[in-house]
C-alpha cells in the first residue's frame, strides 16, 4: 500500500512538473508580431501601444472589455497609407488601471489627448469601436482642432445598452474576477463577431490576461459603463463640427439599429454604411470592407 501512495505521489510530482513547464515555455503572445509594443508613461498611467506605417495619423480607440488586439487585421491594411496607432485606453488590456479612478468620457477624453500630446500627434484621424466610439466621438466634439476626420464603427451611444448603473457593483470586483475563465471570454467574445471562427485561443488568452483574477481590471470595466449610460449621448452630438463616419453590421448582437438611427439623427451632414452580416467588431469580421470605408472618407478629407 505504501508502494502505491509512493506510486501516485510521483505521478502527480512529474504532472505539476510537465504543466508548470509547459505554462513557463508558453512565448509571451504579440497582438502584432512585426510590430514592437511600446509603452508610455501618461499622467502617472502606463500605456501600452503598437505604431506602425507612414503618412497622416490615425488613432485606433477600442471598445469596452477590448483592447488593441481587436485591431490586429485592420491596423496592417490601414499601416500602408497611416501612421496607425493602436493603444490600450487607461484602465484596459495591458495599460495600467489606478485605484480610484473613474472612466467616463469626461475622465478618457483627456486621458486620450494627453497620450497624443506625449506621442508628438498635433492631429490625427480617430476611429472608435462600441464605448471607443463615444470616446472617439467625445474627443471630436471637445477637442475638433486635433481631430482631422473621425469614424465610429458601431457606437455605442445610447444608455439602453446599459439599462441600470453598475458603478455601485465595483466593490464586488474581486470576487466577479475569479468568475471570468477562459470559457466566459470564449462565450463574450462570441456576441462581438459574426465569424465565430475569430474567437481563438490567442483571441481569448488575450483578454484571459486582461481579466482573469484582476479585480482593478474588472472594477474598470463596471466604471467604463458610465461612457456608455452618459446622458448627454447622442444630443450634444448635434454641436459636432468634425466630419463623422458611421459603420455598422447587420447582426450586431450589442448596438441595435435604433441607435445608430438616434446618432445619425443627432449629427448633421454624417456619412454612415452598413455592412450585411458583420458583427459589433467589424473590423475583425469584415476588415477589407472597413478599411474601404474609411480610406474613401479619409482620402477625400485629406484631399
């Protein structure tokens, strides 16, 4: 009998051994693998971000619960004709999250200009995905002297996506953390592409390193729903002097059609196209489509 335990105590010894191995020579995962990450010290925050290409500017700003890896096909397309740069917003992915801080427009918007200031961008184009959408929307409407062109891809400027306020939640963090496996990414991410096949492994270790057991990068998330539920989305669009383009996919399972009609309604003299069977990310569904759109609203712009 001692034999035996002897036996299986080697046994589960050589299996820790071979998983902790196999976790230790796993290579760290590059969103962009030709492209170095960069990280900048903004304010007191850490930024991650990918720069790439030449030419005029343009700033990539993700949705909540993404970060750059969401414009990991687009962002090669759009490198041949901009500099492209893709970041982390404060509080996401791998750009660092403070205690205490809030992430409403009020609060990003800044945030995000202060990062182009360090980079040295005068202006740049701006395109925005779901709440990067309101952000992207926000910076052109207080800020249009930087902003040469913006373009939302599915914004998400109506409360009713986020019906009741989760700021009060953000005490529950810890414990929301240790919730969130693989397989809730898996089912998340899901809902935000039309091509399931999208939703790999990498997709999902991605966002696995962002939120699992981090309970500062959930209570960021519950925070950043505030940039979704702002009250003054989308009326005080209706002041925005910065050409807009508006994308949008049919079976988007986040944003309904009701509210890009609102935000078309809103802002005067926009320019929108809606893509037949893409997902709330179209940019990972339909990535040539996207970046067709918004080189032909761009280019004239420039012109």
């Amino acid at each position: 009998m001692s034999e035996l335990w002897l036996v299986i105590a080697a046994g589960a010894v050589v299996f820790i051994g071979l998983v902790l191995l196999f976790r230790r020579r796993r290579p760290a995962f590059v969103p962009f693998a030709d492209t170095e990450v960069r990280s900048a010290d903004v304010d007191g925050w850490k930024i991650r971000y990918l720069i790439s290409g030449r030419g005029p500017y343009l700033l990539l700003v993700h949705g909540i619960g993404a970060n750059l890896f969401c414009w990991r096909f687009i962002a090669p397309l759009l490198a041949q004709h901009f500099t492209v740069v893709a970041f982390d917003l404060p509080g996401f992915g791998q750009s660092s999250a403070l205690p205490g801080a809030a992430y409403g427009l009020d609060d990003q918007v800044p945030r995000v200009k202060s990062f182009m200031d360090k980079l040295g961008i005068r202006q740049a184009y701006v395109v925005g995905n779901s709440m990067g959408g309101n952000i992207a929307l926000w910076l052109s409407l207080l800020h249009p002297e930087r902003v040469l062109g913006c373009a939302v891809i599915a914004p998400a400027t109506s409360r009713r996506l986020v019906p009741m306020s989760v700021r009060h939640l953000a005490w529950m963090a810890p414990p929301l953390s240790l919730l969130l496996t693989r397989q809730a990414m898996g089912w998340a991410h899901r809902r935000t592409v039309s091509k399931r096949e999208l939703v790999d492994a990498d997709r999902i270790e991605e966002t696995f390193r962002t939120y699992g057991r981090s309970p500062q990068a959930v209570r960021s998330f519950l925070l950043a729903t505030e940039a979704i539920r702002d009250p003054r989305l989308p009326s005080a669009l209706a002041a925005l002097k910065i050409p807009l383009l508006i994308l949008w996919g049919s079976r988007d399972r986040l944003v309904m059609r009701q509210v890009i009609d609102e935000l078309e309604s809103a802002v005067e003299a926009s320019e929108s196209h809606v893509h037949m069977g893409g997902g709330h990310h179209l940019q990972e569904d339909e990535p040539e489509w996207v970046t067709e759109k918004l080189l032909a609203f761009f280019t004239v712009l420039h012109d």
